[in-house]
C-alpha cells in the first residue's frame, strides 16, 4: 500500500516529466489584443524579447503575429476562437482545413507547442458544449496526419467555476451536469498525451467569498497559523488559493480516475485598476504581490500541496491593457503594460532571471537565491570573497554592509559585487545555483550595492571561475535544470524506498 501509493506517485512524475518533454515549470504571457492601439506584431515580439517572456498564448492564430513570432524561439499557443468551434466540431475537412492554415503553415519557423480549442466553452458557451470532444479530436487528428501531434498538444481552457466544493481540494469534483463532455474530454487529454488547461483566478474567489477567502490568503501572503487552511482529509495544508484550486482539479480528476494528466494554468492574473467604490481590491500593491508572489511561487518549482515539486506552467492574464474590453472598469486593467511597452508597475522579482524585468534601466543585481541551500550560500560566500577577489570589506563589523548579520545577506552583497566586477558576464550570476538575477536594487541603509545608483563594482580581474561558471546563468533555464535534478532526487528516493519496503 505504501509502495503503491509510491509507484502510482512515481508514474505520476514521468507521466508528467513526459508532458512537460524537458521542460520545468515557466511563467507565460496572455495576449489579447482588444486595444483601441494595439502595437504592430513586431512591436509585440520586440517587447517579449525585451521583457525575455518565452510562452505565449494567443487567442487566436493571427497570421501577422505568428509572423513576428517566426524564429524567435518563443513558443506559442494558438486558439480556436469559439466564433469558429460550431464549424470545427461539425466538420473533420473544416478542422483539418483549420490546422493546415493556423498551424502547419506556419511551423517549424514558429515553434507552436499547443492548440487551445475554445474558451470556457463549458461555461461561456453551453450550448456548443456537445462539439468540444468532436472539435479536440478533429484538430488532433489532423495533427496525427501531420505527424505534429508529439509535439504540438490539443486542449480546451476551463473556467475553475467546472469544479465544485473545491475547498478542501480533496472534496472537489467536476460539476457532474457537464460529465458527459467532461468524462470523455479527460479521456481524450490522457490518451494524447495532453494536458488540463484551467483558468485560475483567485481575485474572483476572494471577491465571491463574502469575506470567507482572506485577501491575503489569496495574494499568497504568509497567513497566521490559526487562519491556515487545513484539508480535514488529507491533512494537507494550503496557504493560498492558487494551490487550493489546482489541487481541487487534481482531485477531481482522480475522482473520475484520471491521473495522469497534468494541469496548466492557462490564465491567472490580478486587475490594477478598477472602479474605487465597488473594486476596491483592483489596485497596484495587489496586481503587483498577486502577480510577484505567483511568477515567483511558479518558478520556484514548489508544486501544490498534492504533488510537491510538480510544475505547474502558468500564463498571465495578460501582456497589455485592453481598453476596448467591455464590462466594469477593471476589465481593461489586467495588464502587464500599456500599449505603449510601459510596464503598468515594477514587478517584485528574485529568481526570475530577467523574465519581466523593468528593461528601461537595464540595471540588474546578483542576489542569494530565496530558500536557497544555506551551507551554499556560505560556500558561495566564502569563494567570492577568497577566490573570487570581491572586496568583502564592507561586511565586516562597523562596516555599511554588516547588518544584517545573515549568510543570505552577506552572500548577496559578494555575489553582486562578483557579478558586477565582471561586467555582468553571463554565468558570473550562477554560484552552484543559489544565485539568482534580479531588478530590485537589494541597497539598504548606507549599504551601497553596485550598480545601484551609479555606484560601479571594482572591476575584477579576469577569471570567471566561479564554482561552476561553465553552467548556464541563472535564468528560466537554471530552473529548469534545478527541476530536472528535483524530480530525479524525487524519483531516487522512491526507487530507494520501493527497495526496502
Ligand atoms: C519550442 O518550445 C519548446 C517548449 O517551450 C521548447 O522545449 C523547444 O526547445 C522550443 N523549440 C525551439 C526550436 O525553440
Ligand atoms: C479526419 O481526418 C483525418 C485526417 O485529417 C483522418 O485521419 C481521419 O480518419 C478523419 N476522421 C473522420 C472521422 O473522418
Ligand atoms: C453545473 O452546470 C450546469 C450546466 O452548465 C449549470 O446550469 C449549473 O448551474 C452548474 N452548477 C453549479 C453548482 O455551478
Ligand atoms: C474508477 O476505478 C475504480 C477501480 O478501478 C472503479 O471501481 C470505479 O468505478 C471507477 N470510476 C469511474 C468513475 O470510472
Ligand atoms: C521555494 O521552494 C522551497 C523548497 O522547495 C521552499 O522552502 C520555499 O518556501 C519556496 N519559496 C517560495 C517563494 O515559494
Ligand atoms: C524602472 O525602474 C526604475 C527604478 O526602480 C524606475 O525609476 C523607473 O520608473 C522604472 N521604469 C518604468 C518604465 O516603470
Ligand atoms: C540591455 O542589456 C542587454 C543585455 O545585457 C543589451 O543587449 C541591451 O543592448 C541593453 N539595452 C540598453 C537599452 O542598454
Ligand atoms: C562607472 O564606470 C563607468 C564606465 O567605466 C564610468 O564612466 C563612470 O564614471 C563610473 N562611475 C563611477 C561612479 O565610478
Ligand atoms: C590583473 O592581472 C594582471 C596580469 O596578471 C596584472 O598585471 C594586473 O596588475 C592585475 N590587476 C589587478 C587590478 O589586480
Ligand atoms: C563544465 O563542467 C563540467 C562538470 O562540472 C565539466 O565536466 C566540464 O569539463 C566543464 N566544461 C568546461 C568548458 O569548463
């Protein structure tokens, strides 16, 4: 039973390394377009390398975009607008026809890495709700035909409003009026490799809870201990809503015996404007900590409560501004920027690398990874200030850079003025992976850091010997390869333990 439970998680985690191909978790952006200005494509492209954004979904497959996005590297998620379901899910020609000039004509120049078929079409469109499975199967079938379907996946966004009583996540279940779409639909995603693609916003919980769901228990911000959710069942613990929801997914798949399809988050986001009197909660400080906590929650590889250290993909809604969007006032405030490239705020991100990085300055720190090992932060400190020549004066004590009195700190301090000794070379921001790049200048009282307001790092001489500097720097793909060793400590742990059980 133990050693089931271990072999059933262990299929669990190849099923999804294998859906994930060799890919970690990774944050993407949503563009919608409905802007009165909306930028030329190739402005889009430029602010997506800017901003060094790698996944993109699109809500439909505009051949102009697609253009932009051609030889780019950015991989891209075209729609089926539901506009266009009723005439893909009657006709097999009609969606081959659809994948012949939205997909097929465009790739491998544009790297399209999945189909989203429809909208919500569950809740948004009922009565299209019979041609969702016909259209999924149509569009995968012309890929077959086109021998695209390994790499290119077919699956259809849901609203979380499918999932009832999804507190505790261990009670949720599909809203069992929509079983005979649903059932066959998560047959169709297990059997092709694909995966749940779920819209998840925590703003509309928190705002139809009646005061029950925390604000802060939605902006992932720490909770005291007496409001931490608890599932009874599972003695789970859940610390924000985001969690909560992609675990009620995972429940309510197992419920109908899916397990092995993994969930993307195809939509989440925070609006940072609204109208004063009845949208109080849609402002900067909130768009800005939803937005920060969940890219950081995401690429830290944290997984939910249910499956630790399974990535969840995540895409923001959404890259601009879209002013022409009717409804209340926060409809067209859920951007990132406007649609000019000016970034609606700074996002508060360690960790990230340069994904979202507030690109004007271009001025960008070394920092001691969050969470990160201890012993390495001391071993990466230790080298910089030895090996590394970094002049670590300042954090002696009586010094400006003394306090705090933290390994973390210290090790920040060293690891930027490395950084910034070398010019900022790439791999001279790696120390063993516990480094991270970031845009917030981590200064503080009279402690200069370089770099921070025109203050320049002594230039150091030469070498980029850091521990492993031949390692990639710490990008996206650093948290890739820190997720590929996770899973593989995961899956030894469990090979190791099926041995002696
Ligand atoms: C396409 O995107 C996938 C997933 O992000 C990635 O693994 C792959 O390397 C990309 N291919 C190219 C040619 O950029
Ligand atoms: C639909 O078209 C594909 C090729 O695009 C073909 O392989 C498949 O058999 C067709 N299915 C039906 C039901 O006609
Ligand atoms: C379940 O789905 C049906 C059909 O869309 C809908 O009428 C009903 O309101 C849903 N139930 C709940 C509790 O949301
Ligand atoms: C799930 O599988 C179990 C055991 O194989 C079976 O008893 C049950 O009927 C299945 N449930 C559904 C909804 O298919
Ligand atoms: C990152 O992950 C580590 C361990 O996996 C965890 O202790 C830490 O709290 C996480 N940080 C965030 C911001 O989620
Ligand atoms: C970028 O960050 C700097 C420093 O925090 C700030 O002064 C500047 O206004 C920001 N630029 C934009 C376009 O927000
Ligand atoms: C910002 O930095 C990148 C990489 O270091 C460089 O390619 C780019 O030209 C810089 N942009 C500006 C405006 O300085
Ligand atoms: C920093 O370095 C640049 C280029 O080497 C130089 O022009 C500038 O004067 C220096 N600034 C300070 C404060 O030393
Ligand atoms: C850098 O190294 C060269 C040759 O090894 C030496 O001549 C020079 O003095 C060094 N500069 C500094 C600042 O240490
Ligand atoms: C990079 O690191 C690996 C393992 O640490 C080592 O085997 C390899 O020789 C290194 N390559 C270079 C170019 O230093």
């Amino acid at each position: 039973m133990r050693s089931m439970e271990a072999l059933r998680l262990l299929f669990f985690l190849l099923a999804l390394s294998a859906a994930f191909a060799d890919e970690g978790a990774y944050i993407g952006v949503n563009i919608g377009t409905a802007l009165s200005n909306m930028p030329s494509p190739t402005m889009v492209a430029a602010l997506l390398k800017s901003q060094q954004i790698r996944h993109v979904r699109l809500y439909d497959a505009d051949p102009a975009m697609l253009a932009a996005l051609a030889n780019t590297g950015i991989s891209v998620t075209v729609s089926v607008p539901n506009e266009q379901l009723l005439a893909v899910g009657q006709s097999n020609a009609t969606a081959a026809n659809w994948v012949a000039r939205n997909v097929v004509a465009h790739v491998p120049a544009v790297n399209i890495t999945a189909v989203a078929v429809g909208s919500e079409v569950l809740t948004a469109l009922p009565n299209a709700a019979p041609l969702l499975v016909p259209a999924l199967r149509y569009i995968y079938s012309a890929l077959v035909a086109a021998n695209l379907d390994r790499v290119i996946k077919v699956s259809t966004p849901h609203s979380s409003s499918v999932i009832l009583d999804s507190f505790p996540p261990s009670q949720a279940f599909f809203n069992r009026t929509l079983d005979s779409v649903m059932v066959p639909m998560l047959k169709f995603l297990q059997s092709s490799g694909s995966y749940l693609m779920l819209n998840v916003y925590p703003y509309y919980d928190y705002l139809q809870s009646n005061g029950i769901i925390p604000l802060d228990y939605a902006l992932f911000r720490p909770l005291p201990p007496n409001k931490e959710a608890v599932d009874a069942n599972t003695l789970l613990h859940y610390t924000n809503v985001f969690d909560a929801v992609v675990d009620a997914a995972y429940f309510a798949m197992t419920y109908l015996n899916i397990t092995k399809v993994p969930v993307v988050v195809l939509e989440s986001g925070w609006p940072h404007k609204g109208d004063p009197t009845t949208e109080a909660d849609a402002t900067v400080d909130n768009a800005n900590t939803y937005n920060s906590n969940l890219i950081r929650h995401v690429l830290n590889n944290t997984g939910t409560p249910k499956h630790p250290g399974v990535p969840v993909p995540t895409y923001i809604y959404e890259l601009y501004d879209e002013d022409l969007r009717p409804g209340v006032t926060s409809e067209k405030f859920w951007g990132l920027f406007d649609a000019t490239g000016v970034p609606a705020y700074n996002l508060h991100l360690t960790g990230s690398g340069m994904l979202l990085a507030n690109d004007t300055t271009n001025q960008t720190f070394c920092v001691a990874r969050e969470g990160a090992d201890e012993k390495l932060l001391q071993a990466g400190l230790d080298w910089a200030c030895g090996p590394g020549k970094v002049d670590c004066s300042a954090l002696t004590q009586g010094q400006a850079c003394y306090d705090p009195d933290s390994v973390e700190a210290h090790a920040s301090y060293a690891f930027n003025e490395y950084y910034h000794g070398l010019g900022m070379a790439s791999g001279t921001c790696y120390f063993s992976g516990v480094a991270a790049i970031t845009t917030t200048d981590p200064s503080h009282d009279s402690c200069l850091f370089s770099g921070s307001g025109g203050r320049n790092g002594t230039s150091l001489n030469g070498t980029l010997l850091a521990p492993s500097s031949n390692s990639t720097s710490a990008t996206s793909n650093g948290a890739h390869s820190f997720y590929s060793k996770l899973v593989l400590q995961i899956i030894q742990v469990l090979l190791s333990g099926l041995l002696f059980w």
